[in-house]
C-alpha cells in the first residue's frame, strides 16, 4: 500500500468521526479541498461512495461504516506507535473533563483508575465541546462530557448526575432559608457572563431567567468560586460534589431547599465501537462509574 493511501484512509476515518468534510479538514489542518481529494482518490481506488453529501455535512455510506469499523483500530495503533515514547513505553489512555470534577472526584482516586486499567492516565481539562472534538480527532480517548454529543462517530453513556446547590458564606442567612425575593439582594458569584450554571438553576427552581440578580464577579473556575464563596463575596450555584466538605464544616450554608433539586448528567464518551473494542477503556469507564457512585 503506497503511502498516500494511508493518508486518504487517515482523513477518510476523521471525515467520518467528524461528520463533514470541512470539520475533519480542519481537525487535520488540511484545506477542505485537500481532505475532499483525499476521500474522493479512496472512493476511486474502492470503485464505491462512501459518503452522500447533504447541505448539513456527508452521511456515510453502509459501506463507509463498514470500512471505518474495519481500520480505525488500525489506524489508531499507528498512530499510537509513532507518538512519542514515554517512560517504559507505557500504553496510555487520555482522558478529558472538566477540571472541577477530575480535580476534585477523579484524582483523588487516581490509583484506582489507572489500577484497573494498567495503563497510563493522562488527564485534559477544558470545556465539553472543544475536548469531544479533541475525542473524534483521535487526541483523546475518552472524555466526561456535562453534554450528550450530537455529533456522528461519537458514543456516550450516562456516568453520573450532579446535583446543585445555591449556597453562601453564613452571613447571607443569618434565620433559616431564604425567599426569591430575599436572594435578589445577594450579590453573585458566575461561572460565565452569561450565567450559565445560575441561569439553568433559576429556570429549574423559579421559572424564569435571573435578570433582577446583581453579578459581581464572573471566574471561570468553579473551585475559584468557592474560595470566594467561602471569603464572603456572595452566592452561586455549585455541585454538591464541590461543597460537600464546606457545608458539614459549616463554612458554606445553602440558601435554597427547592423540592426537587436541579440534576446535570455527565457522560462517559468514546469514539463509536471503542469501548467494545478496547479493554483500557472498559475498565476506566466502569472504574469512573464506581468512582463517581462514591
């Protein structure tokens, strides 16, 4: 096999984690021109379409995702090969997710993962979207996802449901739980300018956005938030996960009991077909699950 064709099957195999043509293009950083060619001389070679093209991306072929099946194992061997050696050339599995949670449930039982694996961990954090693009493109293995993927070539299963709570430091609830209108007069702590986490809370618990609330800071670090929840800057909208420790030691109090309290799934995510496949996976993905079950 010539080495270009190698090249075609490689960008054939990304075209179709991916879902279009211009997005493995750019996971390649190749012009969508270059990647087109590239699938089009393979589709010449097989003497067969892989991929129906829509306004939306391409839809692969039965044939397509019947040769995807067939060589991404080995393309992702390759590729595990020629990527630079690390100490005793162990095998390692790249994991993304948030910081917040690999920080604080993950690493703390890192043992226990790499330990039922045996293999190598190496954890990204970043935001759900650009890790699960990293995931398609091949550079990580397996991502904890707050999102489901929509995107084609990608599988998920449900890890575990956080819970979240609106909580301060004592001093803004020196009698007993507070009423909506009360919380208006705390000023808020946000993890985005748009506030995301409160505003999903807001809508669960009380009905509609919180436009009368006061955003006095916005970190894009949860932990960060709750150093400062905890100095007595304001309230926010944490997971239990995060606080758990403040509030028994009572530096933290929650505001708010709603009757049903607001639940955000996460999700164990792999390229398609994957987890069956390779044994690694499975087992940080049950270890994860075990982990997260406390």
């Amino acid at each position: 096999m010539a080495a270009h064709d190698l090249e075609h099957l490689r960008t054939f195999l990304t075209v179709l984690r991916a879902g279009s043509v211009s997005e493995g293009a750019r996971l390649l950083g190749l012009s969508q021109a270059t990647a087109s060619a590239h699938v089009q001389a393979l589709e010449q070679r097989l003497g067969t379409a892989l991929f129906e093209r829509t306004h939306g991306g391409v839809v692969p072929t039965p044939r397509a995702v019947a040769l995807g099946r067939r060589i991404a194992g080995h393309l992702d061997a390759l590729d595990d090969v020629l990527a630079p050696a690390v100490a005793g050339d162990a095998v390692t599995i790249d994991l993304g997710g948030a910081a917040e949670f690999l920080g604080e449930v993950v690493a703390p039982n890192i043992d226990r993962l790499a330990d039922a694996s045996s293999v190598r961990v190496r954890m990204r954090f970043g935001l759900a979207e650009p890790l699960l693009d990293e995931l398609r493109a091949g550079r990580l293995d397996l991502v904890v996802s707050s999102v489901r993927p929509a995107q084609r070539g990608l599988s998920a299963a449900p890890l575990v449901d956080e819970e979240f709570v609106l909580v301060a430091a004592p001093a803004f609830r020196p009698a007993g739980l507070l009423a909506e209108a009360a919380l208006a007069e705390i000023p808020v702590l946000a993890y985005g300018e748009e506030l995301p986490i409160v505003r999903r809370y807001w809508r669960s618990v009380f009905g509609h956005r919180p436009d009368e609330l006061r955003v006095r800071a916005v970190l894009p670090d949860l932990r960060a938030i709750r150093a400062a929840l905890v100095a007595g800057a304001g309230m926010s909208v944490l997971p239990t996960y995060l606080v758990a420790h403040e509030l028994a030691e009572g530096e933290l109090v929650v505001l708010h009991e709603p009757e049903f309290a607001p639940l955000n799934t996460l999700y164990v995510v792999t390229r398609a077909g994957e987890l069956e496949r390779r044994e690694p996976l499975r087992s940080i993905a049950a270890a994860l699950r075990e982990i997260s079950a406390g």
